[in-house]
C-alpha cells in the first residue's frame, strides 16, 4: 500500500467479483487495522453457465460466467456480505453500501435494505453504512431517511458538473452524513491535461458543448500553470461535506500519478478565476 493509500472501494458488480478478488489478494498480510475498506450490496453473485461463453453486458472484461441478481432483502444483503468478506479475505468491512437502488425501484429498495443495513451496523459486522449511486434524488431521499452514515455520489459533484451541490451536499452536511465522492474526472473527460473530444463523458460519446466547456476549463488551469486533472482531482474536497474522494486507477503508474496530482499545490487564485468566468458556482 504505497503512496499512503489507505482506502479501497470494490463492489460484486465490478468485474462479477474480480475486483474483490483482486484486492483482497492485495491485501493479504497487511495488517487489517491500517485500512478502511468499502464494499456494496444489492447485487448478488450467482453461477450462470447458460452464458459462460459470452462477455460481460456491462462493460466489464470478463466472461458472463456468473449473473448479478439484484436482492435488497435482509437475507440478501447478508449473503452478500458473507460472500463479499469470503472473495476479499478479511472478517469485516468498514463501509458497506446500498449500491445503485434507483435502478431496481428506490422506494421499495430503501424501505427494506436501509433497516437491514442499520442492524449489521449495530451487531459490529460493520462500522458505517451508506447508499453509493450516481442519482442525487435517490441520494437525497436515503439522507432524509437519517439511517446512514455516507453516501457515496458518483460523478455528480466535480470540476465539470456540480448537480450535487444545490441540495444534497447541504442536506448531508446539516444530517452529518458524510460525502465520498466518485467519479472525479467525469468517467475520463477531465483525465488529460489537454482535453480531448475522442475521451467520454458519461461513458458515451463526448457533447460538443461538454468539450467546449472543458476546453475553458483547461485554459484556465494551465493560465494558473496547473493541469486540468490535478484541478479535477481536489476540487470536490473543498467542499466541508467531502470528506475523501476515491479515484479508480489501472496501473501502478496511475496510482503513483494521481497521488501527485492530489498533492499539487493550486493556488487560490486558480479557483477564484474560475469562479469569475462562471466555471465553477
């Protein structure tokens, strides 16, 4: 665990179980104490033979040997968590999210996984709880119900794009609900010092108003001698209610680059520009 990182996120979806798979072999020998470790619920992990020989729907580089059953049930959220703590290796998880619960009808799946989440906190099978989703709205009403601890927002508070903050950053703060923010770079958008209209944004082809908006963005940045992503990166953290942002990586070497991103010093009067050319609120 080099550079200081001492937060990890995975979830079944990613990869059907490889990244907790992945991390947890990582994680071996590391001493359990020395880290906070998140992982989510919702989707349980299930054998699917009849389409073993097909790739991943969702975008994943895997076989579709195994299907993701959606299961916000008491009983399904315990299985999930027994599986998730059997593929990472370790005998208890920091965070544990509801993961995307807008996408499987939210009321109904707030009504029964929130209460079930509260009970494995309060047994000590887990510190926190929370609901990650790329939905203010399915955030907001998991804040109002004042059962979790985090939300996890995913790509709607960042240098691009600031959905979350009329609303839901306030809301979590008045709540003291904590705010993990995802998805910084806007799926790879702000990930280039000099913006490119072939990068996506939303996981889709890039708006020619989003490029021309990240265009300024950069000019601004590199007017101040810093680079777009190291601007993309610590923006959301000057918000009080952000309290850590987590940022996916590939390689050793994206790693070791966005922790020099984050520990770029920008000056105030980056922000301030932005701020005056309407970039930023």
């Amino acid at each position: 665990m080099g550079f200081g990182v001492r937060h990890f996120d995975v979830a079944p979806h990613y990869g059907l179980g490889l990244a907790e798979r992945r991390l947890g072999a990582a994680l071996v020998g590391r001493p359990r104490d020395e880290y906070v470790l998140s992982t989510k619920v919702g989707r349980i992990l299930r054998p699917s033979p009849e389409t073993a020989g097909r790739s991943d729907d969702m975008g994943f580089a895997v076989a579709a040997d195994t299907a993701r059953i959606w299961d916000a049930s008491e009983r399904g959220i315990r299985v999930s968590l027994e599986d998730s703590l059997e593929r990472l290796g370790v005998d208890r998880i920091d965070i544990l999210y509801l993961h995307d619960p807008e996408e499987h009808g939210l009321e109904e799946s707030l009504a029964t996984a929130l209460p079930a989440l509260t009970r494995l906190r309060e047994e000590g099978l887990v510190t926190a709880v929370g609901v990650g989703s790329k939905s203010v709205e399915a955030l907001r009403a998991s804040v109002a119900t004042g059962l979790i601890d985090v939300v996890m927002v995913a790509g709607r508070y960042t240098l691009l794009e600031q959905p979350a903050l009329p609303l839901l950053l306030p809301e979590c703060s008045a709540a003291g609900v904590e705010v993990v923010d995802v998805g910084v770079y806007n799926s790879g958008a702000l990930s280039r010092r000099v913006p490119r209209s072939d990068l996506t944004y939303e996981y889709a082809a890039m708006p020619e108003a989003v490029f021309d908006r990240l265009r300024h963005l950069a000019e601004v940045c590199s007017n101040h001698g810093v680079e777009l992503p190291a601007a993309a990166l610590q923006f959301p953290l000057r918000h009080e209610a952000v309290t850590s942002i987590v940022i996916g990586a590939r390689t050793a070497d994206e790693v070791a680059q966005n922790v020099e991103r984050f520990v770029t010093d920008i000056p105030e009067g980056l922000w301030a520009d932005l701020r005056d050319r309407g970039l930023i609120p």
